[in-house]
C-alpha cells in the first residue's frame, strides 16, 4: 500500500484546489474571504440556522462567528431574525445579494473544477468521487470528522 505517496498527493491536491479558489475569487472580483464564503452557506444549507449552528459545523468560535456574521450583516449579505424557538437566539437568512454572491461563487467552483478534471472521463471522475467520499467515511467512522469536509452531495468548496 503507497500511503506515503498517497498522503503527499492528497495534500497537493488540497493545496492546488484552494490555489485555484484564492485565484478565482481575486479574478471574479469576489471581495469576500473563504471563511465568510463558507459562512453564507452554512445559513443556505442548515434549516433554522443560528449562529451556535454556524460555529459547529465550521469548527469556528463564537468570537469569530459573531465577527464574521457582523461583517456579512454591515455588507448586506446576512440578516437576523429573532428566534421565535428561542429568544436568546437569531435566526440567520441569507439575503438577495449574498445569494447573488453564491451563485457568482458557484460559478467560480464549477469553473475550478472543470479546469482541475481537464480530460477525465465521466468514470474517472466518479471513481474519484467514490473513493473520496469512501475516505471521508474511513475517518468518520473513527469519530474524528470535520461535519465540514465536502461529501459531494452539496457545494462545499470554499
């Protein structure tokens, strides 16, 4: 078994693919770092999403979360709404122009993808699919899996 060769792959391939989004992101003219990216959505993707939700599936602090949703929320992106649930807490939405921003993202993505596939077939491409996700699963059995890492059922890139 090459794990060696298996783990300094796995690393370049990360390292390439979030090369590629740092670029995209300064050549589409997204004036938004990753981490709010990933922010805006988690608040598409978690139903009742508050910002509790947010810091555990990102892995993040309240501190940072409470920083990034301000900044999200002063841009436009983001609003609160109290929580009828819980009063202690808000529910988070995603406005009109931070879902224009996704989709510009979303192009950004597909864009990244198709250049890194190149001239893999279909097949090659969900083998890729089949035996990453099988690798995510490896570690999720072992009870130390990031609920962030992309399972491929869902845009989770950046």
């Amino acid at each position: 078994m090459a794990t060696t060769a298996l783990h300094e792959v796995l690393h370049r391939l990360m390292h390439v693919y979030r090369k590629q989004l740092r670029d995209g992101i300064q050549q589409h003219g997204i004036d938004l770092p990753v981490l709010h990216i990933r922010m805006l959505k988690s608040i598409v993707r978690v139903p009742e999403c508050t910002a509790h939700k947010v810091g555990q599936l990102l892995g993040q602090d309240k501190g940072r979360v409470t920083r990034v949703l301000n900044e999200l929320e002063a841009r436009g992106l983001v609003s609160r709404h109290q929580n009828p649930q819980d009063r202690r807490s808000q529910l988070l939405q995603v406005s009109a122009a931070g879902s224009d921003m996704l989709e510009r993202v979303k192009v950004l993505e597909q864009e990244t993808a198709q250049r890194m596939a190149g001239d893999l077939g279909d097949e090659e491409i969900a083998a890729f699919l089949s035996t990453a996700t099988r690798m995510m699963d490896n570690v999720s059995a072992c009870g130390d899996f990031s609920a962030d890492v992309p399972n491929g059922n869902d845009d989770r890139s950046a």
